[in-house]
C-alpha cells in the first residue's frame, strides 16, 4: 500500500473526516507523519514510538492546551493507535530557528504562549523528571547496539550538581510543552500557537524557556526578548538561571533521543550527528564559567 493509500485507509476509520476526498498533503514530521486534509491535519504515529510516548496523556495534554488557547482544536485521538486529528490553523507558519530570527517579536510571541500555557491551571498526566527520563532512556538503550557518546555517564555524574541545586531550590510544576522544536510552533504573526504534546507534563516552567532557546538557536538578545514576555519584566537572577542550566540538561537527555531514533533505524535524519552534536554542545556549555554562575544563581 503506497503513502497516500495508508492514508485514505485511516481517514475511513475517523468519523470526523468521512466523507472526506480532497487533497492530502505532506506536512512533514521527524518521528511521526504530518498531513493537511483540508481544514484538518492528521498525524499518524511513528514507528517504535509507543516504546516510549504515552498516547494516553498526549491526548489529554493536547486537549488542555486547546482549551487554554494555545494549541489546536483537537478532533480525534486514539489513545491506542497514536492517530490524532486537529484543526489546520490557516495562514500560520511554521517556524524554524532562521524563521525565529526573521519574524519580528517572535521569540516575545513564544514566550506569551508558554505563559498562557504555565498559568492555565492545567493538569497533565504524566509528571516530566529529568533524572529519570535519562535513566529510562539509558535502560531502553541498554538492550541495543547503539553506543553512547565518549564521556556521556562522566558529564551525567557531573550533573548532579545541577540534580541537587535543583532540588535545594524547588517551585511549582506546571503544565509542560517539554519538547519545544521550533517546527512544533506555527506563527500567525498576532500569535504563537504550539502543537505535539507527546512529551509533556508536569515540569519546571524554565524547562520549556531553555529547551525553546537552545532548539532555536537564539542569541542572548532573543533569550531576553523571550524573558521579558514570559514574566513582563526582566527576570530574577534564580529564573534566568534555572532557564540557562536547562539548556545543557534538555540536550544532555535529547542525545539519548537521538541515539534511539538511531538504533529504531529512523530514517529522517542522522541521528548519530544528532546526538553527538547535541552532546558536545551540553558539555561546552556545562564547562563554561556562564554556566557555574548561573547554577549558583539557582539558590
């Protein structure tokens, strides 16, 4: 059966779109596979993704984000399946790391949208911790032929610093992107919508500030721009902190992402570059004097 086949097949198995016999477009997708069917967009999981995304909690996550107006009216989800089906949202763009620096105000307009998103009062299932995400990411990876990058469980043993300032220092959980690519942002101009909610949670706001900030690449002119807009005044020292230190921690988990991509054979990219890429940078950062700072800002 080819691609667009496959497809048909699944529009016929969702109430909401029978009928349905318009054009089906490729959106795109790193894991999973995006399409546009007119006023909708349907994604169909990927392959090895139920190994470690819970279709169960990505539903309810993606249902609270539309309800708090970040996100896209959800229209159809099968827990069981992976299959979801949103709203298109017309005239939107979606966003990438030069689009980030191109678009005017944009990093502001992310940093809105994770506000409204953080202040919701939402609940999400599925409780984002860090420490052992990496354990179960090490387990799952313990059973392929895949290798970790040279030094990986030395600069893991040197994270526990930022384990215990993180834990000396507590806030509140909140309801979490946790996997902010800038391709999950669609840009109207007046507004950032977020969409893909397979790893959210409950997670420290500054999670999503760093990862957003180390995905798009942004200059310390954008971080603050972002900042700014998230808190509507200049950051205390503990905040902007906490959000530099996440910037090497998201990328010393996401190595170990890029690493099962690899062993699951996922074609769309070279995962080994990935992680290595991925890990060299965390360990740049965690080796600079910025960092040390920042980690004695958290309390």
């Amino acid at each position: 059966m080819d691609e667009i086949a496959e497809v048909r097949a699944v529009i016929g198995t969702i109430p909401a779109l029978f009928g349905y016999d318009g054009p089906v477009e490729r959106l795109g997708g790193l894991t999973n596979r995006v399409y546009r069917l007119g006023d909708y967009c349907l994604r169909l999981p990927g392959k090895g993704t139920e190994a470690y995304i819970d279709r169960a909690n990505e539903a309810v996550a993606a249902e609270e984000a539309a309800r708090a107006g970040i996100s896209p009216e959800v229209i159809f989800a099968d827990a069981a399946s992976g299959v979801m089906v949103t709203r298109f949202i017309e005239g939107a763009v979606t966003m990438s790391a030069d689009a980030f620096a191109a678009r005017a105000a944009s990093p502001a307009r992310a940093g809105e949208a994770f506000a409204q998103l953080h202040r919701s009062g939402a609940v999400f299932p599925f409780r984002f911790e860090l420490f052992a995400m990496i354990d179960e990411y090490l387990g799952h990876l313990a059973g392929k032929v895949v290798a970790l990058p040279e030094g990986y469980h030395a600069v893991l043993a040197e994270a526990e610093a930022v384990r215990a300032a993180l834990a000396r220092a507590p806030v509140p959980l909140v309801p979490c992107h946790c996997d902010p690519l800038c391709e999950n942002f669609l840009d109207t101009g007046d507004r950032m919508w977020i969409v893909d909610w397979e790893y959210s949670g409950m997670n420290d706001p500054m999670w999503d500030l760093g990862d957003l900030s180390v995905e798009a690449a942004f200059s310390e002119a954008q971080d603050a721009e972002m900042l700014h807009a998230y808190f509507g005044a200049a950051p205390l020292a503990a905040d902007h902190g906490r959000m530099v230190i996440y910037k090497a921690m998201c990328d010393l988990l996401w190595t170990l992402w890029g690493l099962i991509q690899l062993a699951e054979a996922n074609p769309a990219e070279d995962f080994r570059a990935y992680a290595e890429g991925r890990f060299a940078r965390c360990k740049a950062l965690m080796a600079s004097p910025e960092f040390a700072r920042h980690l004695a800002a958290i309390g």
